[in-house]
C-alpha cells in the first residue's frame, strides 16, 4: 500500500480532560522536545521513533496525530477546496480504505459528521476524476485514519498514527458496569503520585482496570505492551526494525513488583472479570482478590494506599448516593487509620457526605463527566 512519504516533526497528542500535566511528564521522560500544554492535547516535537514509541509507551495518550497540512476557512466551500487539492494519491491507493474523524468548534459548521462527510467526499472526489476510482471508506478499521480538526477559521488535517484508540490496551477480556477508561485510570495511578512501593487496595475494584494500571505503572510496562496493532504499521514507510528496536528499549525497562497490591467488590461477578483479566495480563500472583462488600472489608495491611473508582449516579444508579458515601467515611474512619484513600466521583455534591477533610482536589472528566479525584489522609 503506498502510503504517507513525508516526514513532520510537529506531534500532537490527545488526551482526557485534567490529564494534560501527567502527559507532559511523560513525553518529557522519552525525550520530546518542544512540548507544550493544550486542552485535552499536547503537543510536542520528535521523529519517527517518538512517534512509535509515545503509542507503545504513553499511557495517557488516546492518540497520537501527525499534522500533514493546514488552511484558514472564510466559507463552506474552503473545506472541499482545500482537501481535494492535496495530494492524496501520494498516501493512499485506489484499493485501500479510509476514515475521518471531524472535531469543530467555533467554526462556520455546525455539524462534525457533515465535516467528515466533505471531507471524505473532497478526497474520494479527487481519486474518481483522476483514476476513474474512489478508495472505500471502513469506519472500524481502515487503512489510513485521517483527523480533520476545525477552531475558528483554522483547519488542521492529520494523519492519525494509532489507529484504534489507545485506551484499548489489549487486556481487557471482560467488564463490569460502567468500567474505567484505561488512560483514565492510568492518569489517576499517576496524578495519586503513588510511590509504587506502598500497598495498594481498590476496595470497588469491579474489573480490575484500577488495579492493572498500578501494576504496568510499578513495573514500567509499556501501555501498548498486550496490543497488537497500531495505524502507523500501515503507512508505507513503516520501519519495522525501528519498531522492534522501540518495544525491545522499553521491554529492557521492566522491572520486577516490590508489592503486593489488593482488590475487592461486593460482586462476585466483578471479582470474576477481575481474574480474568488478570489471569491474561500474568499478573494474577500480583492481586489479592475478595468478594466482600467494602464496610465489612478489613485492612489486608495496617498502613496502605487506597485508589478507588466507586459507582455514581451518572454512571451506576445507587438507591441513596448520600448514605453511600456516608458508609465510605464511616469505613475509612473506623477502619483505614494510618491509609492515604483516593477517590473519583462526579457526584460532586454527595462526595461531601464522606465526612472528612480532603488534602487535595483534582478536577478530571470521566467521558463528559466533570469529576474531582480527592484525597484523604487518614491520621
């Protein structure tokens, strides 16, 4: 397949909401340059490699996006033109297949399917008049993914190298009612500044999401490291050597588990997804798992680190959130002396009934959902 043959430098990386500041580390610590802080997105400078390797290694990234081109947009029409101007044919064949993802604001559209809808049109419009043959379009999983992303009078379109997003990791063989994102939980191990040495315990542990990114976290497991394909392996100039050489680097890196880490759910049918998806990371000799509801639950060590992801009503109906939360504080009071506890909800207002003095709040989204992740000290 004849793909993309240019190289940029410039980068973008998108990510969840209040997770900006964790991503920024992380491409810090594998060497990108040029880095600088968007909403939901962060931009930075690197070559081939840093592409490859900020797919397998960034665990808050949700994609990575190379710019191939941008134009300014007066009228409707500027978005057709522009498109259909460029060299496409230089990217993909005839015989290939493509996507377009849309992102608008502030812009003289008004819909984002209608945007992906002309620029798809724009593109295969170019390759009928030229070939007498249009590229097929594979929403699930096409040869070239392109990102059309509209602010203002500005449109930017970008090549999007991961394909899939990068929050499908892999592991994850079952769920449970409104299981975590994976960046997201990535993102939460991270922002707790867990010392990776310290005990840990998610008392609501529903799959195990939570509980596996502690332990790719502890272990520096590359968050790509149970996935198997990316976009960029179908672009033409995918270097394969460069690629093994990038998960070879960061398989080097690994290290062994200096705890043991905790998980519990009332249900027993979360505690079976648990294992699951334990079982197929390796990691089940790493889990203490039980069937036990939190308030009868006791401290499987005397001083711990809990991270936990409780139901709220926006995602998880429950009969009185209030009283929920109450049973919380109640448990943490009585039982979790000498712990630091972390929880997310967006139930902002019933979050207060746990009863104790948060050391810090970090606001972070959920999907749509504006969450505060808190924490407490438990003297």
């Amino acid at each position: 397949m004849n793909y993309l043959k240019t190289e940029t430098k410039t980068l973008l990386a998108k990510t969840i909401s209040g997770l900006e500041p964790v991503l920024v580390r992380e491409l810090e610590s594998m060497g990108a340059t040029d880095i600088q802080s968007l909403r939901r997105a962060v931009s930075f400078t690197g070559d081939k490699r840093m592409l490859y390797q900020a797919n397998y290694c960034c665990s808050t990234a949700l994609r990575i996006l190379k710019p191939l081109f941008e134009f300014e947009i007066k009228e409707q029409q500027d978005l057709y033109t522009n498109i259909n101007n460029y060299p496409w044919e230089e990217l993909l064949t005839v015989d290939a297949s493509l996507s377009i993802d849309a992102v608008i604001s502030y812009t003289v559209f008004t819909n984002s399917q209608f945007v992906a809808q002309k620029s798809k049109d724009a593109i295969v419009d170019r390759f009928r008049d030229k070939f007498g043959k249009r590229p097929s379009v594979d929403l699930e999983n096409p040869d070239l993914r392109i990102n059309v992303h509209l602010f203002k009078d500005l449109c930017t379109v970008s090549l999007d190298s991961s394909g899939q997003s990068l929050h499908r990791r892999g592991y994850r063989q079952t769920t449970g009612l409104a299981p975590i994102n994976e960046v997201l939980a990535a993102g939460l191990v991270r922002l707790s500044e867990w010392d990776v040495t310290t005990p840990l315990y998610d008392p609501m542990c529903g799959s195990g999401t939570l509980l596996i990114e502690a332990i790719m976290c502890a272990r520096s497991i590359p968050s790509g490291y149970f996935r198997k394909e990316y976009g960029f392996m179908r672009w033409n100039d995918f270097d394969e050597t460069l690629w093994a050489g990038v998960k070879e680097e960061a398989k080097a890196r690994i290290s062994p588990l200096r705890l043991q880490l905790f998980g519990s759910d009332r249900a027993e049918r979360a505690i079976s997804s648990s294992r699951e998806n334990l079982a197929f990371t390796g990691f089940t000799p790493d889990v203490t798992l039980q069937s036990i509801s939190f308030e009868e639950s006791t401290p499987p060590v005397e001083k711990g680190f809990i991270l936990c992801n409780p139901p709220y009503d926006e995602r998880l109906r429950i009969d009185d959130s209030i009283a929920f939360n109450k049973m919380i504080g109640d448990t943490l009071k009585r039982k979790y002396k000498g712990y630091t506890a972390w929880f997310i909800s967006s139930d902002l207002q019933s979050i207060k009934f746990i009863g104790l003095k948060p050391a810090r709040k970090i606001i972070v989204f959920n999907g749509p959902l504006e969450c505060r992740f808190v924490k407490f000290n438990l003297y």
